[in-house]
C-alpha cells in the first residue's frame, strides 16, 4: 500500500458541504474492472458540462490549482456510497490530502487503504485555509509531526492535527493489511472452531 | 449480574478473533455478499498477491447494478457493463463462489437476495462492497458497507480490522397514524438527525412503531441508516424476525431451528444497556415525507413548502439550499404538493418487496398513470416478480399503465440504461436523491412506495390519502 508522511503543494478550496461519492466520481465510470485511470474523471459532471467542455468557474479547471496535491473541502466530505473508486480517481489525479471539517465514514476508511491522508479541523480553521489557500503557495504536511505548516504575509503559520494512531502508522509505513492479519491465521482458525461448536448451523449450509 | 449490553455490543464481543498492538480489532465476518461493481479490483487483488478465499461457502455473489430490466434474453448490450458482470461471473466460478446470473430467479439485489435466502440470519456480522448494507440489520445482524481493499481483506481473511463505534439508540413512541410507512419514518429520523447524524455510531432503532414494521418495513428503516452518516443500523430480532426466516433455503431447519431461535432472542438488548446517544420521536407526528433537495435530509412532510435560503441564518446551509434549488428547479416557499413530476422508479434495495409492490397496487388499482408520465415498477429480485405475479399485481401495474420491468437496482442509481435525463423529475422510492444520482441533471424526490404510486396517478407529488 501507498505511503504518507509528507507533502509540500497547493491547495484547492471546494466550497460545498456534503460532497457524495456520486459527485467525486459518477457512476458512469465506475464500470471498470481496475484501480486505475480514474483521475481524469474526478468531479466530472462538476467539472464538464454535458457537451463535455470544461467549465472554467470549477476550481479545479482554474490554472493556480494546475498541480495542487491538497483539496480543502466542506463538512461531511465523501458521504454516499461505499465506492472505493471515489479515493482512486482522487488519488490518480494527484491529491494525497484532503482537509475537512468532517468526512463520512466509509469514505474515511477508504482513504486509509489508498495513500490519502484525511485531516480533520474545525470548520472555522477549514474556512479560514479556504480563503486563503489562493495566498499560500505551499502547506507542508508532516503526518509524522502531525502537523500543517506554511507562509503568510511573511509569516510562518502552523496548524496541529488529531489522528487515530493505529492509522497514522498504517499510512507512514504502507502497511499491507491483509498480509499483518493472515499473520494471525492461526486465531482465525481457532476462532471458527469455537464458533462452529456454539452456533453449528452458520456451518456447512451453502446455496445450491 | 453482568453489565446490560446492547445489541451491538453482544455481536461485536462474540466476533473478536483477536486484538492488535495499536488496539483495532479483528473482527470475525459471518457472511459476505458480492456484486459486480465493487469486487472486481478485489479479486485482481488476490490474484496477484497468490491469496485464496477463505471461505467461499460464506460468499454470495451475484449482479444487480449493471443488469437490464428489460429484454434480459438479449443479455447486457453496454460492453463496459457486460465486461464486469462476466467477470463476476469468473471470478465466483474461479474461487467456488456461489453466483446467481441473470437467469437466475433468485438473483436480484444483493440487499434483497440475502434476506430471501435466509443468508441473512440475526447475530451474523455481514459484510458487502456496499454502503446498503445496513438493510441486512434489520434481522439483528451487524452488516455494513466497505471500501473494495475491504472485500478483498474479507476474501482473503474472513475478517476485518475495525474500531468499535459508538451505541445510538433511535427510539420511535406510540403508533403510526394510519398510511405512514417504514419510509416514513426513516426520513423523518434524517431530517431530524441529519446526513452525518449518525457519523461514527451503531444505531439502534427501537420503540413501539419499529416492532410494529413487518421484516421488509424494518429493512426499509435500516437500509436509509447509511443516510444518516450510520454505517450499520440494527433492530433486535423478536417473533416478527423468526417466522420470516422459518423455512428459508439456508435457515436452520427442524431442532436446530428452536436452538437458533432461543438464540437469536438472546441476543436483543437488555433491559438498561448504556447508549451514548439517544433520539426520541413520536411516531404520530410523523406524516407522509418527501424530500424537496438533494441530499437525504433535505425533507418535508408532504403538507409543507420548499424552503426559502433567506430565512436560513447559517452561511453554509444557506448556499446549499440556494444550490439545491437551482439543481432542483423549484422555488422557495411553493406547496411541495404542486411540484410536477415526469418520471416515477418503483424499486431498489429500500423499496423493492413484495409489501412495497402490494401497497403500490392498491394505490394503482382501477386507476390510471397521469398521461405524459412514464412510472416504472422494478422488483427487487426475481422471487419478488414470481411473487407479484403469482398475486395478479402485475395486471395490475400493466392494466393502470405502469411499466412493469425485471429485477436490478436500476433507476436507484442509473448504472444500466435506466436514467432520467436532463432536468427530468422523478418521484423515487430509492434512498439518494444526490445531483446526477438517477442520470446527469435528473431531479429526485424520496417517498414511500404509496407516495411514488399517487404521484404516477396525478402526475404531481401529492398525498396518497387523498386520491
């Protein structure tokens, strides 16, 4: 799995609250059989109109948030389904971290499993960096210091943040998950054991 | 005496296989149901890695959300859908995966083939590549949604790496006035908690209204918790949940049907568990509901009016009113029931039963669909068809105009060449009313199956009680 510990770029303000994974990535590209490729389709309908022309009021079709790696996004970020191509059309675009107010929950999870590293602050703060991500040519992202720093008027700024350490460490070391828990084999196995003595009937009754 | 335990307590306990050093748990998964759209990358993923399914006889699979729900004997004609329902197909066959094809009776959406199977059985922790999957909590099950890196983790392990969330409890009092649905009250709970109401909680849905709902209005309420930000929502398995599984093809039969019985009963929530967080709504407030916006908290009775962004004092909300608006096409402070609608879809995994198509027959009944609107009714699965038909309701649907189709999650999300086009308005029995969800620029309105039906008669949203 992807790693993170830090980053340096520009950021894109997404002014709307309750982004859905319909908006991230449509359903229309959600067909595929791979991870991959999914970048050039991120917010598409918000992005292209249906003629398929950009719509240049977007924030992401705007020259100054050409190369940004950081999305600043509203509350409730990512709600909707369960769509892992959400995290992988973000990631292929080329962000690697999203700062919100808050995030849905599956979504959350996912970004875990792909390389995205999703910062939670308080509303004000995300409002505040909205406004003036246009002023600030970098924040630099320490997952390690857990910690956001950068440039304005002159000044060195630095924001903290809070994340769950179990996946702080599954991000710094890209650990690959299933390997840590097939490590463990051994329990499962016990563990099937015990239950098929408690509750035999979950065993050995399968569709024909 | 032990601690009182809630229901989501009990299953998390009896799941653990073990603890890790950073204190995430891994938990033990009963049951996994698999589709097209969100396993393919997952079984890539095994392929490459040299990893087996662990338990392929806990796996389910079958297609839902690309298929056709018309002339299915022509198969799929989209090659991009076609490709990824055959590779489902291959990928079950390739691991010993039992998979329900098109040309299955039973196949259907995955939400509503579990519980027909008896796959779904109470103190089951249930997983699918599916945020839906909290319907599956309505037999007392833990069943949620996850990320496809999370179906893969499942194939290969038959377990998860999870954190334990927070207990709700969501408590609906007294009776429902007469006509008010599971679907009702589901919308009513999302407009009073909100979208991310329930972000990081189990809930628990409990009072007299909720043991009241028949196993398909309970799936109805648990399926719209991930509506309300819940990952899993649950109800604690009584006699209503036990004669629904009686005689199911995967449910204990004979003896071990009392035993698992006794079982299942145990595991409801004692009498004092602790809740973080409790709701109370009494159920007689609650009227036919609607949602005039586009997200799912967007609701109102369907006596209301669309809201106005000027009395709303909030910046943030205000500009999302004002965009929901503009979406919808609607302006602020109209009777909701003059909004004219040109589309109806009634299905998905909230809405596709055979109770949803009963009380949509009763409603279409010596009545005719309003000219100029095309309604659709797209049952659930294929047993829900036979059923449907078995019961004449088909003549029903076709004899007042509806269009009566095969089974798949069709409109709800528009993967398969069911859509609504550009600022097209659609009276839904689905469960997301997000911009594009039914097709780019379609405007969705939530509602019960009655509601979706009354609408087809008059052609405008309006309350089933008074045709």
């Amino acid at each position: 799995m992807e790693k993170f510990n830090k980053l340096s770029g520009h950021a894109i303000p997404l002014r709307i609250t309750n982004v859905d994974t319909d908006m991230i990535i449509p359903k229309q590209f959600l067909k595929t059989i791979k991870r991959t490729g999914l970048g050039e389709f991120l917010f598409y309908e918000l992005r292209y109109d249906q003629d398929g022309n950009k719509i240049s009021s977007f924030a992401l079709n705007q020259e100054q948030y050409k190369d940004a790696s950081i999305l600043i996004a509203g509350k409730n970020f990512g709600c909707g389904s369960s769509r892992e191509h959400a995290p992988w059309s973000i990631a292929d675009y080329g962000i690697k971290c999203i700062i919100a107010p808050s995030y849905a929950d599956i979504f959350y999870n996912n970004c875990f499993k792909n390389g995205i590293l999703p910062i939670i602050l308080d509303e004000a703060t995300v409002s505040r960096l909205q406004d003036s991500s246009d002023s600030i040519l970098n924040f630099n992202i320490d997952l390690e210091k857990q910690n956001i720093t950068f440039l304005e008027n002159n000044e060195k700024k630095e924001i903290s943040f809070e994340i769950d350490p179990a996946k702080k460490k599954c991000l710094l070391e890209g650990l690959d998950d299933i390997g840590l828990t097939l490590n463990k084999v051994a329990s499962i196995g016990h563990f099937e054991e015990g239950q098929e003595n408690e509750i035999p009937w979950l065993y050995g009754n399968k569709l024909k | 005496m032990s601690t009182p335990k809630t229901i989501y307590d009990k299953i998390w306990e009896s799941h653990i296989v073990d603890t890790n050093d950073d204190g995430t748990t891994i938990l033990y998964i009963d049951r996994h149901l698999v589709h097209e759209v969100t396993s393919p990358q997952a079984f890539e993923g095994l392929r490459l890695s040299g990893r087996k399914v662990r338990r392929p006889e806990f796996t389910l699979a079958t297609a839902d959300h690309n298929v056709p729900t018309a002339d299915r004997d022509k198969g799929i004609a989209d090659p991009d859908s076609k490709l990824q329902v055959e590779t489902l197909e291959m990928n079950a066959k390739e691991n010993n995966i039992t998979y329900l094809p098109m040309t299955d009776k039973r196949q259907g959406i995955v939400h509503i083939v579990g519980p027909e199977q008896g796959f779904t059985q109470p103190g089951m922790t249930i997983v699918c590549g599916d945020s839906h999957t909290s319907t599956h909590g309505a037999f007392g099950a833990l069943a949620w949604g996850i990320g496809t890196s999370e179906v893969e983790h499942t194939l290969a392990t038959q377990t998860l790496v999870q954190t334990k969330a927070k207990n709700m409890c969501i408590k609906i009092t007294g009776k429902v006035i007469e006509g008010v649905t599971a679907k009702d009250i589901v919308l009513a709970i999302i407009r009073k908690i909100g979208t991310a109401g329930g972000t990081g909680y189990v809930i628990e849905y409990t009072g007299e209204a909720i043991r009241n709902l028949s196993m398909e209005g309970r799936m109805t309420v648990c399926n719209m918790s991930i509506e309300a930000g819940a990952r899993a929502g649950l109800i604690s398995p009584d006699e209503t949940t036990c004669e629904y599984l009686r005689g199911r093809p995967l449910a204990p039969k004979g003896e071990v049907f009392e035993d698992a019985v006794n079982y299942w009963k145990s595991l409801a929530s004692d009498e004092g568990a602790h809740y973080d967080s409790v709701v109370e709504i009494r159920a007689d407030e609650i009227i036919p509901q609607i949602t005039w916006g586009t997200s799912p908290e967007d609701v109102v009775s369907i006596d209301g009016f669309v809201p106005d962004p000027e009395n709303e004092k909030n910046t943030d909300k205000k500009k999302s009113i004002e965009r929901a608006l503009d979406y919808m096409g609607l302006e602020p402070n109209m009777p909701v029931n003059e909004i004219k609608i040109d589309k109806v879809f009634i299905g998905s995994c909230t809405n596709g039963r055979i109770e949803d198509l009963r009380a949509v027959s009763q409603i279409a009944k010596g009545r005719k669909v309003e000219k100029g609107v095309h309604a659709m009714i797209v049952p659930g699965s294929g047993l829900v068809k036979e059923q449907a038909e078995k019961e004449g309701l088909d003549k029903i649907f076709i004899e007042a105009g509806f269009d009566w189709r095969d089974p798949g999650c069709s409109m709800c999300l528009a993967m398969n060449a069911d859509k609504l086009q550009p600022q097209e308005r659609c009276a839904s029995t689905s469960n997301r009313n997000f911009e594009g969800r039914q097709g780019r620029g379609g405007r969705t309105h939530l509602m019960s199956p009655q509601m979706a039906a009354a609408a087809a008669i008059r052609g405008k949203l309006t309350d089933f009680r008074d045709l």
